[in-house]
C-alpha cells in the first residue's frame, strides 16, 4: 500500500479512535437539548395539544413545518448520489457517504414529527388497520417507509468495505464490543473481486430504484395540501414545487455538512474547493428553477385575485406574515443565488454562508405554506392568531439537535468519507493526474 492510500485511511479513521473534549462537550449540549425537547412532548402526552398554540383552525404549526422540512432536506443524500453515480461523476467519491446518510437521517426525525403533531400516539395502529386507500396521508406513510427502507440498503451497501476496513486497521485500538460490531456487519468483506463485483450490482441495483421512490415521497408530501380546497393549497404546481424545493435545500444541507465536517475533521484534502464549487453550480440551477416556480405560483393566484387568495396574498406581502416571506425571498433565494453566480464570490466559506442561508430561507418557506392558509378565515371573521408555545420551540431545537447528535455520534462509529470509493477513483483516474495533485492542500483550496 503506498503512502497515499496510507494517509486516506489514516484521516479516515482518525475521528473514530481520537476523541477530544470538545466533541465531549459538544455531544453533551446536543443531549441537553434532546433531553429538554423530549420532557416538553412528554408534558404534551400528559396535558394534551392544549399546551401548543395548535387549535381548530391552525391545526398545523411547527411540527408539520419541520415535517416537510426534514423530507425536504431528506432529498440531498440519496437523490443526489444516486444521479451522480448513474452520471459516473467522478468528483462525488468523497462526498456520497456524507450525502447518504443526511437521508436516512432526516427521514428518521422529519417521520416523528407527524407522530408529535398527532397527539395520540396510541392510534397510531389505526392507521395501519383502518386507513383508507384514497387518503393522501396512507400514501405517505407508504412512501416514506419505503424511501427509508431504500435508504439504509442504499446507505448500508456502500459502507461495508469501510467497516471491513475499520475491523482490519482498528484491531487493538477500540473496544473488542466495536470490533466485533464491526465484523458482523462487514459480512465477511475481503474485498475479493467477486464481492467487489456483487457490491456494485447490488448499489447499481439500488440506486436506479431510489431515484423514482425519492421523487414520489415529497410529490405525495405535497399531495397532503394541494388535495385540499384552501387558499394557497390549492395548486396543480406543488407536485414539480415541492420536489424542487426539497433537492434546493437537500443541496444546501450537503454543503453546510460538508463544511463543517471539513473544518473539524481537517478533511480540506478530500473535501476541495470543487465538490463546494460544484454543489454550488447545482444549488445555484435549483435556486433559479424554484426562484421561477415561486414567481408562477404567486403571479397566477395574483392575477385571478380570487377572494380567499386575495385575503392571504396581502397578509405574505405585507400583512402579518410578510417578515417570514420575505426573509424567504430575499435570504433564501436572491442572496445565496447572487453568491454561487459570481465568481468573487464563489469562495468555500461564502457558499457554506450561502447554503445555511438557503435552509433558513427554506425553513420558513414551509412556514408559510403551513400556517397562513390554515390562518385564513373560512367565514366573515378574524384570521386566526398561531404563536408556538414553548412546548413547540423546545421540540423543535430538540430535533435539529437530534438531527445533529446522530451525526456527531456516527461520525465515531463510521468512517464519513467513503475511502474505497476515494481509492477506486484513483485505480481509474490517469496516474499522472494523481501524482501532480495527490492531495490539494487547504491552501489550494480557498481557505
């Protein structure tokens, strides 16, 4: 092995055998919030939603907020691995391990946030035994359950040479209880030519399938309101919308990860500035097609200026709502498009800026779509009022801290770069290439 494939391994496997006092103490303030966001829905199950600002007229909040959120952001790991294997682009090799497992992930907690809006999780049987075909709500269960399913094969296939890897160079520097862990789920894994061979089927397999499953999840997250005769739901374009806007702020969540990780890590050699400078040219094509979705949904309800559009079109423009809306427009669209389409601009840190702007701005654009519909008076009557109680905000900072503790806790379990796939593109990328630029260097990389 030479002394390349020598470093790889050795980054690799760092975060998984050294473990500092900040990642102590950083684990511990994730738990703490975990802890707080799980005693405010423990409070809810006893006192019941009473205890939210969820009434008869806005019976989703937050919580169905953070729903299609998490599908939402689901879409970046999966999605986009899978499209950019089918391509064969080559520059993905570093970056699909990261971007697979924010779709298993973010499926996990956005799937709890419809139990938590619920508030009698006990009937959630009923569901199962008594749901009705034609619901919206039956189709996504079955999408979700089924996307999630494919994601962890998807995401479990890829990671068994680096486990076996793990198991191999590890032996004597963890506890005997991981190592065994390790050599169980490597199934055996010598990285034989026939295994190689049956791994690639088997992902190749996997990744044509997740692409349609993938699309169908958030075209039905969509259904659940374009079903539904409201102002502002009420669209033939939320199916292409919602799917666009999910791989839009999937993206970002992939470039705000990657960043992170990259500092923390000091992954700069594998995570360069051209998987932040292509993700960018992605995220910058998303922007502009969602930019125009936008711009035809408002335009075409504004032109009719039907009398419940009306009402609620003046309360995004410049009525109650109009902060979070234009928040949306500004922060999460024109700001992070300007950023990735000029080229002074188009530096690492800018687009990390960028990417967190884009999923704050995509946060509150699922606001929007939630809550003022549901505000909107049905009768001759005042809008109704929603401000989230702090049994709402708790859980909702509990499952982003959630979201980022799974991470914080794989990222010592499992290696976050996929080595085997690093290595495989060296076997195919010219051996001249590879000797004049091994390893770029933080330097070369615009930090």
């Amino acid at each position: 092995m030479d002394s390349q494939e020598k470093q790889l391994e050795a980054t690799v496997l760092a975060p998984m055998t050294r473990t500092s006092r900040g990642w102590y103490a950083w684990t511990a303030f994730l738990v703490a919030l975990v802890a707080t966001g799980f005693i405010a829905y423990v409070y809810q199950i006893q006192n019941g939603l009473a205890v939210t600002a969820l009434r008869d007229q806005v019976i989703w909040g937050l919580y169905i907020t953070n729903f299609v959120f998490f599908i939402g952001i689901s879409h970046a790991g999966t999605l986009i691995s899978a499209i950019l294997r089918v391509t064969h682009a080559e520059w993905r090799r570093p970056v699909t391990r990261l971007a697979e497992f924010i779709t298993v992930v973010a499926l996990m907690i956005g799937g709890l946030m419809p139990i938590i809006d619920l508030g009698r999780p006990d009937r959630i049987p009923h569901l199962l035994l008594y749901g009705q075909i034609g619901s919206p709500i039956i189709w996504d269960f079955i999408a979700i359950t089924t996307y999630l399913t494919g994601s962890i094969i998807y995401l479990y296939l890829p990671l068994i040479p680096d486990i076996a890897l793990a198991r191999d160079r590890l032996r004597g520097k963890i506890h005997p209880l991981r190592l065994k862990l390790y050599s169980l789920i490597a199934m055996g894994w010598r990285d034989l030519p026939e295994q190689r061979a049956k791994l690639e089927r088997a992902i190749s397999i996997m990744m044509v399938l997740i692409i349609p499953i993938a699309v169908s999840v958030h075209t039905v997250v969509s259904w659940l309101f374009a079903m539904t005769l409201r102002a502002g739901w009420n669209s033939t374009i939320f199916g292409p919308y919602f799917v666009v806007g999910a791989i839009y702020s999937g993206i970002a969540g992939i470039i705000t990860i990657m960043y992170i990780f990259r500092r923390v890590y000091k992954l700069g050699a594998y995570l360069t500035e051209k998987h932040f400078r292509y993700l960018g040219y992605l995220m910058l094509v998303l922007g502009i097609i969602y930019f125009y979705f936008t711009f035809a949904e408002y335009l075409t309800t504004g032109y009719k200026m039907e009398e419940g559009e009306k009402f609620l079109l003046e309360e995004l423009m410049r009525g109650t709502y109009a902060f979070p809306f234009w928040v949306f427009i500004v922060g999460g669209l024109v700001l992070p498009v300007l950023i990735t389409a000029l080229p002074w601009t188009r530096t690492i840190p800018l687009i990390a800026v960028a990417s967190v702007l884009v999923n704050i701005g995509m946060w509150l654009k699922r606001f929007v779509i939630v809550v003022p519909s549901l505000a909107l008076p049905l009768l001759p009557t005042a809008w109704a009022v929603y401000t989230p109680t702090w049994v709402e905000v708790a859980i909702t900072i509990g499952s982003f801290a959630g979201f980022a503790l799974v991470f914080t806790v794989f990222s010592k379990l499992f290696p976050i770069i996929s080595a085997w796939e690093v290595k495989a593109g060296w076997e195919h990328a010219p051996a001249a290439q590879i000797a004049q630029n091994p390893a770029p260097s933080y330097a070369a990389s615009g930090e």
